[in-house]
C-alpha cells in the first residue's frame, strides 16, 4: 500500500499509472485552493447563482405623503436616530398617578406600587407632579419630536409607593385613587400643585398643567397627542388589582367618550389616540368581550364597531373625539418552532427567514404566516388593507398608528432587515405615527438610520412616497420617494432578503427628470454600520444595472440632470452677457437658438424670458 491505501499495479504497468497520479496530485491541490479561497472570501461574496429582479420606479404614479412620525419610538431610540415622534406609554403607565408620580408594575412585577417611573431622579425630585410627563415632553422639544402622552383610563392609580398590592387590595381600596375625567370644580392653582388629600386624580386637570407650561398642541412647545390609556382588552390579565373584571365593548367607548371630551375641553387642538389595542384579538373581538357578541351585529370586527361608535359620540359632539386609530403589533409568525418576537440566544435560519418574511402579513394577499392567525384568521389578511378599510367605511379621516411594534431580534441582520422592509411599509401605506418598542439593538437602530441619517449628516429618506415595484417579493422589497415636488433626488431603498445570492437588479425608471448619478449607502448581514459602498457606473435612459449582496438593506440616492434656465441660449446653465449678445445676434431672424418662447420669431417675448432668468 502507498500514499494511503492505494494498491499499485505490477511494474510493467507503471507508465499507465502514471497519468492517474497526476490527475489526482492535481485534484487534491485544487481542492486545498478552493478551501483556502473560500474561508478567506466568506460565502457572501461567493457567487453560485444570481436572483434577476426588475423594479419598475415612477415619480409621478401613487404620490403620496410620507408621515415623518412613522420614525418613532417609546423612548428606547431617539437623537441617535434621528428619530421624528416619541410616545410615553406602556403598562406602567395605566397606573400613574401624575400628582406623586407612583405606579404600578401589575402582572408585570408582582402588582408592585412604586416610584418605579423617578427612579433614576435624585430623591427630592421624585415628588414633583407630573415630573414624569415634563421630564418626556422637555425630552421632546429638545430633540424636535411629536410627543404622544399615554393618559389613564381603566379607573384608578397608585396612592402610595409601598410595594405588591395583594388581591385583597383590590380596587376600590386605600391603594389606590379613582380616577375622574373632568373636575368639577375649578382647576389647582397654580396648575402644579394638585390637591393630594383627596381621594381622586383629574385627568382634565393634568392636561391643564401640561398647557399651562407648554402651551396647547398647535404651539412649538405644546404636548401634540394624547393616548387613551394602554391596551384595555388587557386590563383584568396585566392589572387584576385596578380592572378585575373583562373589558366590555360599551365600558370602552363610555370611558373613551368622556376622557377625549374632557381633553378636547382644555386642548381642543390635542389629537386623540385610541383605542390601543395590544394585538389581533382585540381588534377582533376586544378579546372576546362579555357583551360582543350583543354589539357585534353589521360589524366585521371590533375595529369597526369601534370606529363607528366613536363616530358617532363625535358627531352628536360636533367635534372629533378620535384622531388616530391606535393599535399594537407584535408579530405571532413562527420559524423554526419559535415566535419570531421571541428573545433566543441565537436564531436558526428558519426564523430568521420568517422574521424577514412577516412583513408581508401587512400588505400581500398572496403570502400567508406560519401562525394562528394565518391558518385561522387569514380572511382578515393582509392587515393594513383590511384596517384601512374599515376606516374608510367607519370613519373617513381618521389617521393610523402603530404606537408599540417589534419584529425581534433587534441585534440579529434579521431583525435589522425586517425592520427596514416594515419602516418602507409603513411609509408607503400612509400610516401617521408608528413607535417602536424594545431595546436598542445595533440591527433596529441601522434600520432606522438607513431612512433618517444614512450619510451620518441626518440626511433622510424623502418625504412623498412615490410608486416602486418588483418582480421578486419574496427575496426582495422597495420603497421610493422623493421631496415634496421636487424630484431632483430620488431615494431608494432596497432589500435583499435571500442568505445566499445577490440581485441582479435591473431598475427602470418613468420620470420627467433624467437621473444621471446614484450613491449607494447600506448594512449587511457582516456588519449593522452603514458605509457607502459603490455607486452605480452607468445610468441610460433612466436605467441602470446594480448588484445588491445576499442579506442587504441599500439606500440609492439618484440625482437629475441640472434644468437650466429657459433664457439659456448659451447652454451653461447661467443667463448672462454671452446669451444677451446671442439673442441681438439673432435678433428679428424668424428661428434660431434665441427663440425662447418657441414661436413668432426672435422678438422682445423673448428678451422678456431672458430678462426674467437674468444671472440664475
């Protein structure tokens, strides 16, 4: 035996060995390369196949606005992001007490009354009223956010700060304070000092000291929005200690109707949000209410019995109690046997797939999630068609939230590339404020940074939506804009959602402008810091060609051909004393360069059009 184990043949046949030898010498050091190459190049840049997709872009199709407040966030992001909106919400915020500024955890921590919320205030601060709600709102002006305050209105709030409420404590009890939505006496004066030693808590009245100190919501300064409370269907499972028993679907609008009324009666510039909605249940059925199935008759879902009964409290009201219909979103699809909002300690290729998968749940009747809702619930999909349907029969104008969603994994590319693919969602279809909740994670902040700050001068995605489309959206996505009515730049985002291949993308462009440069900025799944990457070499006509890496979020920035001035003879793009001299050149000729206006000769029309671009 030699080299191993192979058998040699007799020595008269050695010379015919003799070329097998070499091959095989030849295949092994091949295959060593190919080894070494292949863990020197990572399989990114490994080229098997490439994924052919069109997208198909036209400035002046399906222009619409692009809220700025869809970039929000519950005060987990902010300045770094550049972020537009930020909301002050969540569990804790059902039992706040804004005179002492107690709350309670409910399920969440032991039902613990607590100065939970001031915690990180020096002591002597902690008792301030409402130094929780001026501590966001300075937060905002300083940054240039649109705040949205959580308000209470399940029925009662922390009185003390000493720990677990047992069950015993139940409200009604010395635990708490009730909740009142309108005082009926006047206002504390100075409006920051509330009356402590009796037993309620005015809702009007905190309103009152936040636009006695910031002015109302149609100022700079001014609080913008107020939310009605936080995820109500919830209320007995995560505070049985303030609402024991099921939410009713006339309990809700009774309590909806009489705050927003009594925020309307100081701020009557203040946008409502409502009615926050924790998931698909509840918009369903506001988790099977105990008097749904008494209301639900002509209805299709909770949302439109919603919408219609605060339609219709508004209308006898002569004034809009709802401004924003204000709803969660926490994903239920599933990959590889786990909740794509589950926190794993690492994630198979299965979920990370489903997570960049799930967006589509909110715009694409042909995709269908591995979850409960996709497999029993799917008449109701997507979602976003769905709920704005609903607001278009049920209240036209009322504007759409999503004030706390998450995809997951905010530290994994997946969870950076949902992200992005959900951001360009909600931009396209029209969503007024949208808040992301959950930790900072390096992935959701490129996410954020990809549309707000992708040179790292805050330069931004464009704020009109225009029509983009693509040929492949299972293994890719775009969104398109550019600002206002100028097209001169066109912002692109691109997704490639597929592990293995890179697009080959072929984009076409229908536009008045001609597009004649494009700078590209992305993140990978290598790395969540956006860098500039290569620019596109050729545009033609509007098209160009550009290969975008497996698991990459590109941001294409296009810049038009400068429009010169009509009264440009010359074509320098500057009306000036070489094109004066031109039009007395041709002066009274019936044609020529100088004929400006395109009609009845070279004449003082066209001196008029000259004269009005004079050195521009």
């Amino acid at each position: 035996m030699v080299g191993g184990g192979i058998r040699l043949p007799g020595r008269r046949d050695s010379c015919r060995v003799a070329p097998f030898y070499r091959l095989l010498r030849a295949v092994k050091k091949f295959t060593i390369i190919f080894v070494f190459v292949l863990s020197h190049i990572g399989s990114p840049s490994v080229v098997w196949a490439d994924l052919n997709v069109t997208f198909d872009i036209s400035t002046t199709e399906d222009r619409a606005p692009i809220s700025p407040y869809i970039y929000g966030s519950n005060s987990t992001l902010g300045e770094a992001q550049n972020l537009a909106s930020k909301r002050i919400g969540g569990n804790r915020l059902t039992g706040y007490n804004w005179e002492n500024n107690y709350s309670n955890a409910g399920a969440d921590w032991y039902h613990q009354s607590d100065q939970y919320l001031v915690s990180d205030l020096p002591k002597q601060q902690r008792g301030i009223p409402g130094i929780v709600l001026t501590n966001f709102q300075d937060s905002c002006i300083k940054s240039g956010m649109y705040s949205l305050v959580t308000l209470q209105m399940a029925g009662y709030v922390s009185a003390d700060k000493d720990g677990t409420v047992t069950q015993q404590q139940t409200a009604p009890s010395s635990r708490w304070k009730e909740i009142v939505y309108a005082k009926p006496t006047p206002f504390c004066n100075p409006p920051g000092q509330p009356d402590l030693t009796d037993n309620y808590v005015y809702m009007d009245e905190c309103v009152n000291f936040l636009v006695s100190r910031y002015g109302n919501a149609s100022t700079p300064t001014g609080v913008k929005a107020y939310s009605l409370d936080n995820e109500p269907a919830l209320w007995p499972s995560t505070h049985p200690r303030i609402h024991p028993k099921k939410t009713e679907c006339r309990e809700l609008i009774n309590k909806s109707v009489a705050l927003a009324s009594a925020v309307k009666n100081v701020d009557p510039s203040a946008q409502i949000f409502g009615p926050v909605a924790y998931g698909f249940s509840e918009f369903e059925s506001l988790q099977s209410a105990p008097d749904w199935s008494s209301v639900k008759t002509g209805y299709g879902w909770f949302i439109d019995y919603y919408l219609d009964q605060m339609k219709r409290d508004s209308e006898s009201q002569r004034r809009r109690l709802l401004d924003v219909l204000d709803l969660h979103w926490y994903p239920e699809a599933k990959g590889g046997g786990n909740r794509i909002t589950d926190s794993l300690p690492s994630y198979s290729r299965a979920n990370a797939d489903a997570r960049m998968q799930a967006p589509r749940t909110l715009w694409d009747p042909d995709y269908i999630e591995d979850s409960w809702i996709g497999q029993w619930r799917k008449s109701y999909l997507p979602l976003l068609p769905k709920i704005q349907n609903s607001i278009a029969a049920y209240y036209p104008g009322t504007g759409l939230a999503v004030t706390e969603f998450s995809y997951g994994a905010p530290e994994h590319f997946s969870g950076g590339i949902a992200m992005a693919d959900v951001l360009g969602i909600f931009g396209k279809y029209g969503l007024y404020l949208t808040a992301y909740w959950g930790s900072e994670g390096a992935y959701v902040s490129a996410a954020y940074k990809i549309y707000r700050d992708y040179d790292g001068n805050k330069s931004a995605f464009g704020d009109t939506s225009i029509k983009a489309a693509m040929s492949d959206k299972q293994n890719s996505s775009i969104y398109a804009s550019v600002s206002g009515d100028n097209d001169s730049k066109l912002h692109l985002i691109v997704v490639n959602k597929n592990f293995d291949y890179p697009i080959n993308a072929a984009f076409n462009i229908n536009s008045l402008r001609q597009y004649v440069s494009a700078r590209v900025w992305a993140f990978n799944s290598s790395s969540s810091d956006i860098s500039e990457i290569s620019p596109v070499q050729q545009i033609t006509n509007n098209s160009f060609s550009y290969s975008v890496g497996p698991l990459t979020v590109c941001h294409i920035v296009l810049e038009a051909q400068a429009l010169c001035p009509s009264g440009d003879i010359s074509s320098d793009c500057i009306v000036d004393w070489e094109d004066l001299m031109l039009l007395s050149q041709q002066w009274l000729k019936p044609d020529g360069t100088a004929n400006i206006d395109g009609s009845n000769g070279i004449n003082m029309l066209d001196f008029a059009l000259l004269a009005e671009d004079w050195l521009e």
